[in-house]
C-alpha cells in the first residue's frame, strides 16, 4: 500500500491500523531515539510515512518502527533497585 492511501483513509480507518513506534537514529548519534508513533496499515507503510514525517530533513540516517502491541514494560523499580547483590 502506498502513502496516497493514507491521504484518503477516513479517520475511523487510520484508527483500525496498528499503532507504530518510530525511532530515528541521527547523523551524528550512536543509537536510535524514539521520536513519535503512527497509524499504518504494515511494516512498509510505517517505514515511508516515517520517513515522510519524522526525517522530512535528512536528519536521520536510520529508522525503525515496531508494533506498540510489542513493546512490553516492566515498570516496575528503578533497574539499579532491581539487580540483586
């Protein structure tokens, strides 16, 4: 599916499609950074409206999305709190 697509989903659509986490990696950094979330139907359509969106200037040199179904979280303590000694 191509970005077009995405200019012509009604709002009702986009919010059926998975949710998306964006991290950029920049010219001059060593790790990738989250820098937003988006609505795409898969993988590819995420990686080109990330790409349209959060790097319209270059500034990346790397990304990666991943469902936000997939990102689990501890949270719980602090890690330091956590390690056993």
């Amino acid at each position: 599916m191509n970005t077009t697509a995405t200019a012509t989903a009604t709002p009702a659509a986009l919010k059926e499609w998975p949710l998306w986490e964006v991290f950029v990696r920049s010219k001059q950094g060593l790790e990738h950074k989250r820098c937003g979330s988006l609505h795409a139907a898969d993988a590819r359509q995420a990686l080109t409206m990330a790409r349209d969106v959060y790097t319209r200037r270059q500034e990346g040199v790397s990304i990666w999305v991943l469902p936000s179904a997939q990102i689990t979280d501890w949270g719980g303590p602090p890690l330091a709190a956590r390690v056993e000694r």
